[in-house]
C-alpha cells in the first residue's frame, strides 16, 4: 500500500523536539497528527462531487482502511503525493516553531479549523 508516514519520537528528534518531556512529546505528536489529518483530508476532498465526498466521507467514518485506500487508488490517484506534500509543510512548520511549547503545535491546522490538544 506504499510508504507510511510515521510520528513517533524519531519524528520529534528530527524536528528538533529531542527536549520534550514524554507528556508533552505526546501532546505534540496528536497535535501535529491532528493538523496533518486535516490538512490532507481538505486538500483530497476540494475537488470531489457531493456524491464522492458523501462516499469518502462513509468510509474514513467506517475506519476500512483498506476499502479507503482502494477508492483513493480509483478516485484520488494522486492522493500519496498529496499526503508527502502535506507531510513536508508539517514537517517544515515544525521545525521552524521550534520555540514553541508543544500544546501549542495546534497552530499548524488549516486556517479556519480548530483542533483540541
């Protein structure tokens, strides 16, 4: 099914993060998880019919991870790139708000979203 992406710790040491506690080491990877899953969820849906949005929308919802993919496969073919580029931004983000507490990674979500860390 191709490369996954990780966040783990590994991911927070090369952002620069190797100072975080374990508390906030896992505030700041839901935070950032949550920003990239919206940033790529927006970034997939923007071009799709009400009818194939209602259809992606009930499989994330159904967590079928596999019936997922194959409609991406079909319908969203492009969708690895889109998660690689989304990924870069993140990742770029991160290491540039460096300074930043880690419950406050939330600012990484698309403008307009809100996400609970």
């Amino acid at each position: 099914m191709g490369e996954r992406i990780v966040l783990d710790d590994q991911f927070l040491i090369d952002a620069g993060y190797e100072h975080l506690n374990a508390e906030q080491a896992k505030l700041a990877l839901e935070a950032i998880y949550d920003a990239l899953e919206l940033r790529v969820g927006r970034e997939l849906t923007k071009d799709l019919s009400d009818a194939q949005l209602r259809k992606f929308e009930e499989l994330v919802d159904s967590n079928d991870e596999a019936a997922t993919l194959q409609w991406m496969e079909t319908n969203r073919k492009n969708y690895r790139d889109v998660v690689r580029a989304e990924m870069e931004t993140v990742l770029r983000r991160v290491r540039a708000a460096r300074a930043i507490r880690a419950d406050e990674i939330a600012m990484l979500a698309p403008e307009g979203t809100q996400t609970d860390v």
